[in-house]
C-alpha cells in the first residue's frame, strides 16, 4: 500500500472504490493520503459507509502526523537531551567548555551533510528503505557513544550519530512533499513541528531529570532505547509513499545537475536562505545558553532544563498560531510577521545584557517571545521552498534545504564563542545578526516577486 498524492494533475490518477451517483459527481471529498484514494461525500445508502470511510482517512492522517513527528523528532532530540549535562561532560572527559561545544557542532554538521546524501537516495530508492538503515545506524552510534572516554571519539560518533538522523528530517520532509502542496503542506508542517517541537521542549528536561538518576552516559543509553523505538515504528506503521514509476534513477553527475537547478531557482534558495539563518539565530541560543545561565546567573542543570522548555513551549505556539492564520493571511505576510517579530525580541533581550537589568526570569520571558515569532519562520519558509519543485526531486529538494539550513545555522552559531567565553553578550551579537540577515533576504525576494503587500507599497 503506498500513499498517495492529492494532486491529480502531477500524478498517477487516484482511483476509489466507491461508486459515484449520477446526480452526486460534484460533491466534496476528503483525500486518504494513506490509501490512494478520494472518499466522495455521498448521499442516500452510501452515505454511511462514505462517513466511515472519511472517519477512517482522518485516522490515517493522524497516524501520518504522529509517525512524521517523531522521526523529526530524533535529531533535535539528539542535539537536546545532553544539553544540561555539558558542563559534567567537559568535567568527565578533561576538557575545556570549548571542545564539548564542539561536539553539538558535529552532530548538526552530520545532521547537514547526511540530508545532502539521504535525500537523493531516498528519490532513488523509495522513501522506507533509507530511513529504515538510518535509524538502525543512528542507534548503533548513540549507544556506542556512551562508551567513549575522549572527547575526540565523542565529537566522531556524535557526527555520526547526527548524519543517521539526517534520514528522519530529511524523508518526513519529503514524505509531506510526495503527498500535500501549497498551504496544505504549510498545514501539515504545522502540526508536524508541534510534535516535533515536544522533543527540542522534553530533552532538557528528561536529561536534567536523568541526570538525578545517573551520569550522563545514561542520557545516551535513553536516547538509544528510543531510536529502537522508532525503528519499530516506522518498519511496522509507515507505508511506502514513493511508488517504483515515480522514482528518479540519476548518476551523481546528474544529481550534481539537480542541486544546480535547485540553488539557480530562487523560489528554493531564497526561503531556504531565510530559514537558515533564522535557524543561526535560534541554534546560537540553543547551543550557548546552557553555559550563559551556568556563569551568569548560576542556573543548575534542572533550572537550565525548565528554561528550555518554556522557551520551546513558545515555538509550539508560534507553529500553532501559524496554522490558524494559515486561511488568514497570505503566506509570505505570515512568514514576514516571524522575522519582524524575532528582531524586536532578540532586540529587547540585546538591551537587557546592556542595561545591566538582565535576570534568569526576563531574559527568558525575551527568549519565549523570539521563540513564538520563530515558529511563525520554520514552517513557511519550508512550504515556499519546496512547493515549487516537482515530486521526484523532493527528497533531493529537501536534503538541499537541511544541509543549507544545519550547516549554515550551525556555522553561525559557532561564532558566538570564537572571541573567548560564551557571555550573553556575545550570544545576543550573533543572534541579531541573523535575524536581520534573514529578514533582508526575505524581503528582497518579497520584493523581487511581487508577492507580498510590501512590494506593492
């Protein structure tokens, strides 16, 4: 059973077993993304069974959102869990906080060049293959890391571990591209970021509770478990949506030619860019903080673990605000009102660290507010960078969009300490960077396609 496509002019024609009446051809359906089919809206005898039928597509789409979620999920899982017990980690292994910084460089860096790899594979060879090999290897490498007694092993088997986990971001991507378009998919990203933002929002706190338990090579054991977990999921809940005669079958040079279109079209390269530096923004804070609140304010591992979750908790808003406004405002309004929004917060927490007025409370009351405008950001900038490419280059589309979005964000990010120790200075310097840079490319491509009110101004 594969999924299908709910554009009939792009693909194979969706056929349904359930006979249309002469004076009924015209009325609504719902589309079954899981059973490669329409479910009309029928009247008269039919009309029970079309109303299971629909019960039934609804319960599908449901079982999509939750599988999606939590294989994008595993990555930002990765990267979080360990977040409160850094500074246990550097004291463990006899380093500095630099190098164990370094080790959250790696696994985005794996995270960004495993899409770039997975992606085409997973046009070549269908969507369940690929993800099925990495998650058995994202497993392998989490729990072999919590083995390792040098830092240097550390960094190598996290970089590992972040280029397998590449395969969930990546395919679930892809998967919503092989099936929705246009706000449909703005939709579906949506609630796909409010089940995968429980992950980013419940690492810290799971690996600051964990830490009560054991050290922090149980965070690992954990996260291990859970990649098992997920393999079950997907070998035994997730259908194939990529059928044979859809496939691309190209040569690396060909997929080099791929790419090369994808990075020449600014319809992708422009929301793509966007995105990776409101990403540069938000990873800076992820990747910094923990050291901020430890030598700033002389927050503890639990006390840094509730920060994050609040602050996560303001992206799962701001996705859910997202999705109203979705039938609301235009697409590109949407997505402007979250970098505008991030500025004046990131502003507002910048003026905090130089008035001296700066506390745990304030600056993650600042932090929340940037986190609700950023999940306005992720979401819209994905849906425009991806709905104008075809099906069979979503998954090389969308590898494109992660390594682009990781790679430069996570880059971005590393600056913040290149000057010396991480201060909240520092992190609100590089933060403010990239909220500008993002809102400037983004406007000028508003601009340049006359999309958004502000060209028209």
């Amino acid at each position: 059973m594969t999924l299908a496509s709910a554009r009939p002019n792009r693909r194979a024609p969706i056929t349904t077993d359930v006979q249309v009446l002469p004076d009924t051809q015209n009325v609504p359906s719902t589309h079954d993304p899981l059973n490669h089919q329409d479910v009309p809206a029928q009247a008269g005898p039919a009309r029970q069974d079309t109303t299971a039928a629909t019960a039934r597509t609804r319960r599908r789409t449901l079982l999509l959102v939750i599988v999606l979620g939590v294989l994008s999920a595993i990555g930002p899982l990765a990267t979080d869990l360990y977040l409160p017990a850094l500074p246990q980690i550097a004291s463990d292994l006899g380093t500095s906080e630099a190098s164990v910084k370094l080790t959250l460089t790696s696994v985005m860096a794996g995270l960004a060049l495993g899409q770039l790899v997975i992606g085409p594979l997973s046009d070549r060879w269908g969507r369940r293959a690929p993800l099925l090999v990495g998650i058995g290897v994202f497993t392998a490498t989490t729990l072999a890391i919590a083995t390792v007694g040098s830092v240097e092993m550390f960094s190598l088997l996290r970089f590992g571990q972040g280029l397998s986990a590449a395969a969930g971001l990546v395919i679930s991507r892809a998967i919503v591209r092989d099936v929705f378009d246009g706000d449909a998919a703005a939709t579906f990203f949506s609630r796909l970021v409010l089940l995968s933002g429980l992950a980013p929002m419940l690492g810290p706190i799971l690996g600051g509770q964990l830490l009560f338990f054991g050290p922090w090579q149980l965070l690992f054991a954990v996260l291990g478990a859970t990649g098992l977990a997920t393999f079950a999921l997907v070998l035994f809940g997730l259908p194939e949506s990529l059928p044979p005669e859809q496939r691309e079958r190209v040569s690396p040079r060909a997929q080099l030619r791929v790419f090369g279109r994808l990075l020449r079209d600014v319809r992708f390269t422009a929301p793509t860019l966007t995105l990776a530096l409101s990403f540069g923004m938000s990873f800076t804070y992820i990747s910094t903080f923990s050291f901020v609140a430890n030598s700033r304010f002389g927050a503890s591992a639990q006390e840094f673990s509730l920060v994050f979750a609040v602050t996560t908790l303001g992206m799962i808003i701001g996705n859910q605000l997202n999705a109203y406004l979705i039938r609301r405002v235009e697409i590109h309004r949407r997505l402007f009102l979250g970098l505008a929004g991030s500025i004046a917060s990131v502003t507002a927490l910048a003026a905090l660290g130089a008035s001296g007025g700066a506390s745990l409370a304030t600056v993650t009351a600042a932090l929340f507010v940037m986190m609700v405008f950023t999940g306005l950001v992720s979401p819209n900038a994905t849906a425009l960078a991806l709905d104008g490419q075809p099906p069979k280059v979503a998954g090389s589309g969308s590898a494109l969009l992660g390594t682009l979005q990781f790679g430069i964000g996570s880059g971005l990010a590393s600056t913040a300490g290149l000057t010396g120790p991480v201060s909240l200075a520092s992190m609100t310097t590089v933060m403010l960077a990239t909220a500008v840079a993002a809102a400037v490319v983004f406007t000028a491509f508003a601009v340049r396609t006359r999309h958004t009110a502000l060209a028209a101004a």
